[in-house]
C-alpha cells in the first residue's frame, strides 16, 4: 500500500523533508493535497479539521500509513527511517538521527521566523522592519552557528565525514542537503560569504543531488521549486 | 546509576519537562549545572563545547545514562518514556505521545518568542515593541489554537480524558501541566479569560499538581520558580 503524505499544496515546506526520505527509498507515495483525483486539499482538511479524530494531527505535514497518522516532520522521519532503510538500526543511532533532524528543524523554524518574526498570521510586507532586524541576528549569530554545528558532527564522525550518521545515507543527510539548498537560494550572499567555512556540508550537499533517485526527483515536476511563499525566501533586502 | 541531566541553573526552561518525568518515575537524577560537587557548569560546558565528541549536543538540555548523551528535550522525553514507564509499550502510543510533545515543544517556542521575537540575543528591554505586537497576535490566535488541540485530545481520547494518551500517565501530561502552569504565570488575565473554555487540561493539571511525588517535588527547592529570565516570563505589558 502507498504511504499517503499530506502537505500543503505549492510549496516545498516542512513536507519536502517526507518526500527526499520517500523518493530516495523509491516508495510509493501519494502527494495527496497536490492531487485532486486522491481527494486533494479536501481530503486533508478533513483529517486536520476532524477534533473528534483519534490521534488528530496539529498541523501538516502528516502522513498515512494504513490505519496509522503520524504528524510532526521529526516523528515521521523517526517512524519512516527505519521502514525506507534510511536510519540506523539500533536503538542508540536512531536516537542520534532522530536528535539531528530535531536540530535541523529547530533551525528551520529560525529561518521561518527571519521574514516572519511578528507573526505567520500576518504577510512579510507587514513585518519587514522586524524582519530586517532579525535576519541580520540570524546571519551574524545564528546561521553560523548551526552551519558550525553540522560541520562539526560529519567531522566528528568516527565512520567518515561524508555522512552525519555511521557510513551510510540516512535521512538526516538528505535533511542537510535541503537546509543547505534552501539556505543557497534565500541568502546567496551570505552562504557566498561563508559557505566556504563549510566544505564537508557543502561536499554532502553535492553528492546528495547526484544521487540517481534524488537527481531524477529534483529534475521532475514533482520537486516544486524554492518561492516566496514558502520558509526560504529569497528577500534580497534579508541577505547581506 | 543515576541519570545525569544538564540545563542551564536558575531557570526552568526546557530543562523542566524533563525534571517532572524524573521525578514522577522516583528516578535517581543529578542535575549536574546546579550541582557543583557533581561538576556544575563546567561540567555542562565541556561537554557542549568538544567539538571532536561523537554524539555532540547543540544545546541544552541534554541528558548523559552511562556512555550514551541524549540532546533534544523530545528525543529525551522518547528515550526515558519507555524506561521510566511514562509512555505506552508499542510503537504507535509511544510515537503518538512523542508527536503529542513535539507539538507542546512548539507551543512553548512560540511562548518563548513572545518576549523575544527579534533575537534570543538581545534582551527583552531592546525589543519590547516587537514583543508586543508578537504577544498580541499570540493571545489571540496561537493560544487559543494550542489549547484548542490539547483540549480536543483529551476529549477524544477512548481511554478516557484524564490523560492524553491512553488509561494511565505520560510524559506528554506531565509537559501539558507545566504548560498550563507557566502560561498562568505568564499570561495570567488571558488565561483567567480564556481558561474555562478548557476544562478538562485545567482538570489535569491540578491532578498532576497533587500526585505525591510531584507534590513533593513541587514543594522543594528543587523546583524553581517561574522568573523573568526562563521561557515563561510574567511581563503584564504583554498580557491582557
């Protein structure tokens, strides 16, 4: 049966972490917000609006397998990793893929939050003098210091640094591969800047879309590109 | 052996969700950055300074059993749930309440950045404007939003809406308790106004208050209090 992923249509979003773990297993999936012949948008305001549901998800992207839901990007990689071959077996490398993921969506939320400091209810045009301000805290403090961290761990790794986890892909790798795109595509002068300070990520990035599955992803129609409505944005007023 | 849990000392904070499940499980813990005798701060700074270690931590809290460190206050709440018996046995209870807490982890960001929408880095007094605005949009739509959700949970609950998840205890409630606790120390008249519209978290969280070992705990001084330098922060400006 297919995994059914529901995410909001027209953006890459948190949901884009579910489909580069889906399409390097080569899992059948059903995109189902993006398809109308599944039931579309409606099907998947049915499952978040229903408060009498068991198990109701927060918010998207939730994905179904049979009877199961599973909300939360983490969680669900957590639930997928070991089911697509993309996670550690043993307990103590799950946990550590799982903790890594949990940071790099930390991160994500940070880089949300640059053009949308005030709040998500609001546009970007109501907010861009906060936005302004934080970007700039978040180039100078924050982007280095994740960027730092992630660097740090493929070095440290004692089976190679060409993987976050053990000697083998796992979804955490595919994690830093989207950050680090996204990050190229919303702030090029700033990861021109200091991109440079991170070759192991920068190498991982790379060979990540050569992958011949995510290659063939990022060259279909399924790979929706990088826009202004979704978490990275290239504002150039943000970038420096 | 003890458990050894590293937060920041003085404040709540994350570190707090992890405390109430050590507590309520009677499980012998050292809480090493208030500890001198057991290392206090250096102890936690070397750590989450070494680069070169495997398994480095981004932030605090982390928490070290044996050999193993565990960062990520969700990732933590996962791996003591099944140890500390706060979480069901099978996978889909223990993955249905790790994604019930990721969700309150993301409330509690959102409550964070009310008095810090601009940077963690600066201080609250430089972006008291920002705040504001953030704390108003938060009264009225992320606050009810996150209530609304954990209220429906527990009614939908076929155990029974005593817990969130299934017939008997779990982390997750002991985080929804700490939760409604702080938000009535934070926002006191928004919580006051809008707090009998969720019966039964309020009715969980003065369950929980009185459990014997988290009674006990609660009347301690090892229980902080809330103050103006943790993650709940009581700034009458922003409430209302």
């Amino acid at each position: 049966m297919s995994y059914e992923l529901y995410y909001w249509p027209g953006i890459q979003g948190r949901g884009e972490f579910i489909r580069l773990a889906l399409e390097q297993a080569g899992a059948e999936y059903i995109d189902v917000a993006r398809e109308p012949k599944h039931g579309g948008m409606k099907a998947m305001l049915r499952l978040l609006e229903d408060e009498t549901a068991v198990q109701q998800p927060f918010a998207p992207p939730f994905l179904r397998d049979g009877e199961q839901v599973i909300a939360q990007t983490g969680a669900i990689l957590l639930y997928l990793g070991s089911r697509l071959g993309l996670a550690p077996e043993d307990e103590t490398g799950r946990l550590w893929t799982h903790q890594l993921e949990l940071t790099a969506i930390d991160f994500l939320d940070e880089i949300h939050d640059t053009h949308h400091p005030i709040a998500g209810s609001l546009y970007y045009e109501d907010q861009k003098p906060e936005a302004a301000q934080r970007a700039g805290d978040f180039r100078e403090q924050r982007l280095p210091k994740y960027l730092d961290y992630f660097e740090a761990v493929l070095a440290a790794n004692p089976d190679g640094d060409a993987h976050l986890v053990g000697a083998t892909l796992s979804y955490a790798d595919l994690t830093l591969f989207q950050l680090q795109a996204g990050l190229r595509y919303a702030f090029p002068k700033a990861m021109q800047r200091i991109g440079a300070d991170y070759p192991l990520s920068a190498a991982l990035h790379d060979r990540v879309a050569k992958l011949p599955r995510i290659a063939a992803y990022l060259a279909s129609d399924r790979r929706l590109p990088f826009c202004e409505d979704g978490i990275f944005r290239h504002y150039p007023e943000l970038d420096g």
